[in-house]
C-alpha cells in the first residue's frame, strides 16, 4: 500500500510483554528473524529513575533494533528516563497507554491515560524535546465502554499535534474494573477496523497494529491496511513464527536459520551468559516454544523446564531434551 509501509522498520514486531520479553527473549527472537523489531517489557520511570539502571536497560547490540517501552505520567521524569533509554542504545522509545493492570492504574499511567490524551502530549513532547530516537504510543481503541470510533481518533489526532508520528493500536478497549490484565486481553473484541480507519484518516502518520494475530498470512492481510503488525504472544509460544519474516516482509534472500541451527546459537548463548553467572533456566524458559509443532516438542519442553536440572548449568541438558525430537542429530556433533 502507502510508501510509508515500505520504509516502516517495524513491518513486523514483538509487542512489549512483562517478564517474557526481556534480553534473553530477545536473542532468540533475533536469532530466528534479523529484521524483526522488538520491544523490552515496559520499564517504569519509577524503576528507572529511582532503581538500577543497568539490570533494567542493559542489553547485547546483538538484539537491536530494540525500543524501549517507558511506563510513567509526568512529563519532567519521562523525558529523564528516554533519555536514559536513548543514551543506552534503545532505537525508540514507546510509551505504554495500554496497560489495564491494577498497579498500573494506581499510578495513573497505561490505559488510563487514554482519558488524558493532553497529558500524553505533553509526555510526548517532553520526550521528544531530549531524544533524537522516534518517540511513540502504544494504546488500545477505547477504554471501559468507550466505543466510539471518534474517541481513538481524537487521542491519536491529540498526540500527533505534540509530534508523535508512530501508533501502535491493540485493537480492543481496555477495560479498567472487573477485569484482569490477562481478560484484558481476550474479552474486549478486536476492532481491527479501527486501526485500519485511523491509517486511512492519518494517512502520513505510522500505524501498527496488534491483537489476536498468529500467522503471517494474517500479517501480509493485515500490511494492505495499515504499515506494521505486532505479533505478542504467538512470537512468544511459537518464536519459529519469525522465520520467514525477513524473506516475506524485508526482502531478505538468505535462508532463515533452521531450529536446529537455532538452537545451536541458543546453546553458544547460554554458554556465554552461565559464564556471567546467569542461571540457566532464565533463558531456556523463552525457548520452550522453539520446536512447537515437531513431534516430540512436549518432551523437549519438559527437559528444558527441570529446575534442579538447570541448576547445574550443564548444557548437556539440551542434548537430553533433543533425544525426544525426531530431528538429525548431526548438525550439533
Ligand atoms: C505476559 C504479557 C505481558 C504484557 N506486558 C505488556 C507490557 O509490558 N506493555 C504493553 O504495552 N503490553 C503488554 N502486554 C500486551 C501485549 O503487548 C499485546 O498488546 C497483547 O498481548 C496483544 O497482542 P497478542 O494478541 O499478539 O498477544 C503484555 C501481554 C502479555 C501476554
């Protein structure tokens, strides 16, 4: 469609996810697609301002292209903490106004700053007023019983006045009581024709869209409408999901890394982060997925998900796991 789809980096994504999407995840999802852009879990300014800086943003330049994903409301400590991501490395900087969690709420940011599209403004401006890295908006098309497609429109329209030219849209309300993070997530339906109406009345501004979607013939339906699909929890439970991305969405012609080959980069990894004392099974836990669909995947899965076992830090454990795949075993001898 739009030119502007060909330039968007983030033809394809790894939405931000707490606790899953942290740098080890991110190596594996950067094994498997090289063009893929990916998202931390979302920091607080909280967190970062008041907290340890390196545990937080520290990262490999091995997963970048990476953005940061930055939680918080006030202005003055959100422009401190981008500039913190952006003097780290980050290539964004997102700012979470889709987060329905209870502690979220409490500290007035995520989906409820929906309700105070001016507030994100000037959160936006006052980030971009001290990085030179895109900042960007990650929300979803309503909150509570909002339904009104007019509501998102003027939210995005709102934000984009401060600036902000990158919008990413999981398609389906919030809803702030009553319901968990996790229903969050499945019970408000997906609207995805709003995202589609916002590309259509924006059309110079970087729409992305998100929710629900698992394949990437999805994806390529979903780049005839707006200029970039987020994929969260498929990425995550099937990371091999990713494969194809750069051949079908970047133009890439190198073959994609098989799962063997993968895993292999994945056992080099594991050997140099136990070398920094990293507890084996901090990684192992994001690559359960990585043979999903393969006969024998679950027993896979549950030798990679032995705690005492992955205490020892002894990467024979993967040559276990790999007896119950029906996968050639040379590649690894
Ligand atoms: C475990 C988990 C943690 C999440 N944490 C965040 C987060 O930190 N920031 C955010 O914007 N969204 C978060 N989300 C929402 C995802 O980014 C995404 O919007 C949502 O899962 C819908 O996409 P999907 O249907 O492809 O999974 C999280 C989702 C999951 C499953």
């Amino acid at each position: 469609m739009s030119a502007n789809r060909q330039a968007s980096p983030r033809r394809v994504s790894v939405a931000p996810m707490m606790d899953w999407t942290d740098r080890h995840c991110r190596s594996l999802h950067r094994f498997i697609s090289q063009h893929t852009w990916l998202y931390t879990e979302m920091v607080t300014t909280g967190a970062l301002l008041h907290g340890d800086v390196p545990r937080h943003l520290a990262f490999t330049p091995a997963e970048a292209p990476v953005a940061l994903q930055l939680g918080g409301s006030e202005p003055a400590d959100l422009a401190r903490a981008a500039k913190l991501g952006e003097q780290w490395g980050y290539d964004e900087i997102n700012l979470n106004c889709g987060c329905p969690s209870e502690r979220v709420q409490r500290g007035a940011f995520g989906a409820c700053l929906m309700k105070e599209p001016q507030l994100v403004a000037d959160c936006v401006k006052a980030m971009r007023d001290v990085v030179t890295v895109p900042v960007t908006v990650k929300h979803r098309i309503g909150v509570d019983t909002i339904e009104d497609y007019a509501f998102v429109r003027d939210f995005v329209g709102t934000i984009a006045d401060a600036g902000c030219e990158v919008f990413i849209v999981h398609a389906r309300n919030a809803i702030l009581k009553g319901l968990s993070p996790k229903e969050n997530r499945e019970i408000p339906p997906l609207k995805y024709d709003y995202a589609y109406q916002l590309k259509r009345d924006f059309p110079h501004l970087e729409i992305i869209i998100n929710g629900g979607i698992k394949t990437l013939d999805e994806v390529e339906q979903h780049l005839q409408h707006v200029d970039g699909v987020m994929l969260g929890r498929e990425a995550y439970h099937n990371p091999y999901v990713l494969a194809d991305v750069d051949a079908r969405f970047y133009g890439a012609t190198d073959a994609p890394l098989t799962r063997e080959e993968v895993e292999a980069k994945l056992i080099e990894y594991c050997a140099s982060e136990i070398a920094r004392g990293q507890f084996l099974g901090a990684i192992t836990r994001h690559a359960l997925g990585l043979y999903r669909g393969v006969a024998g995947a679950r027993g896979w899965r549950r030798v990679l998900s032995d705690s005492r076992e992955l205490a020892k830090a002894d990467l024979a454990i993967f040559d276990a796991a790999r007896q119950h795949l029906r996968v050639p075993d040379e590649i690894f001898e």
